[in-house]
C-alpha cells in the first residue's frame, strides 16, 4: 500500500476527510451523531484516562470530575471546524503534538466503528480505508475550507435553505453563537469583527457553491 503522501506538522492546519465504506450511511440516527461528536472531544486530549466506552458506564459524579480533570489536559490537536453529514464528516484540526493526528483520527474512528458495530450487531470497518489529509497552506486557503465546510450540508442539500443555521452537526452554529465546548474559534475569527460577519462571508458564498455543485454531480459518471 502506498504511503501517505502528506506529512503532518506540529502548528500545521489540516483538512481531514472520510466516508462510509462504499458510501454506506455512518450515522443514522440523533444518538450516532451524538456520539460520535462526543468521542471527537473526547479523545483529542494526550491522556484520557480510559476508552470512551468504559468512561460511559461510570456513574454521574464520577463522569463529571474526570471529565472536568480531562478539560484540563493537555491537547494532541485542535478542533477548528467539522460537519458531520450522513455518510462522511470533514474536520479541519491543527496538530499540536507529534503524530497527533494521526493518534487521534485512530482513536476517533476505532472508537465511534466499536459504538456503531455493536449497537447494529455488524463486525468489520465502518469507514473507507485510511483518512484523506490535505495541507493548508495560507490563511486564504484556511478561510475558504472553513467556508467549504461548513456550507456543505446546505449545498449537498443535506438541509433545506431555511433550516440551514440550525444543523446541529456543524460547528458552524459555535461561530454564530460565538462560542465553542469543543471547537477553537480564534483563528477564523481573528479575520473577523463579529459572529455575523463571519456567517455573512459563508452565506454569501452559497449560491455559487449551489451552482458548483449541480455541475459537479453532472459531470461524475
């Protein structure tokens, strides 16, 4: 098997892309969806003190205080922006210890095929062979792949139009909201005023990226 062409960088910025084996649906369901964004904060910590699944099975008051120890420690990378759709997510994380993201895509997705597999009594991987990685390289490129992320439910039309500000599986409501549990909101924002000006800049974007679309589907035999 070939290798992976893109090298990871601590301080780098990555978009970070799988889908469902043979494009098969990966969440069917509110409860997937909310697991899996879980286990996305879960495991980007250095040190959790156990699988997500056993941490689950402890009682209230104990869940409470190692997660509150967990918040403290530190990060193998950051969140920036993610969506979640049907059958693929997209992220867009910086690295921030040595082979982070590659430790944490392995835990994220090991993790969340454990939950899927036993919960709909299936065996085998859920998702498509090794995660794609593409660099980003300046702030132009970070700013439009935060845009190209988080509009890609409505342009997918995953979502209609009207109920596209209230997609739950996005941070993109974080960015309006102006705060964040999971994602760092500080450098998109550092290019914007207000919450408002950034969701203007990807709104504004949303009919083109309709249009790209339609003629992207046409084209795909």
């Amino acid at each position: 098997m070939p290798g992976r062409k893109v090298v990871f960088a601590n301080g780098e910025y990555y978009h970070i892309f799988n889908r469902g084996i043979a494009k098969q649906p990966t969440f069917l369901n509110k409860r997937d969806y909310e697991r899996f964004l879980l286990t996305l904060n879960y495991y980007r910590f250095k040190s959790p003190p156990v699988r997500l699944s056993r941490f689950l099975q402890f009682p209230k008051d104990e869940k409470q205080k190692l997660f509150e120890k967990l918040m403290l420690e530190e990060k193998i990378v950051e969140i920036t922006c993610f969506t979640l759709m049907q059958n693929h997510f997209h992220l867009l994380l910086k690295q921030l210890r040595e082979k982070g993201i590659s430790t944490y895509l392995n835990k994220l997705t090991n993790s969340y095929t454990r939950y899927f597999n036993v919960k709909r009594k299936r065996v085998g991987d859920l998702f498509q062979g090794v995660f794609k990685a593409v660099h980003i390289e300046d702030d132009e490129q970070l700013l439009h792949l935060s845009r190209y992320i988080h509009i890609n439910p409505l342009v997918s039309y995953v979502v209609e139009e009207t109920k596209f500000l209230n997609y739950e599986w996005s941070s993109f409501l974080d960015y309006i909201k102006g705060e964040s549990e999971i994602v760092d909101l500080k450098i998109i924002m550092s290019f914007f005023k207000t919450p408002d000006d950034y969701k203007k800049f990807v709104l504004d974007h949303a009919d083109y990226a309709k249009r790209l679309e339609k003629i992207r589907h046409l084209t795909i035999e």
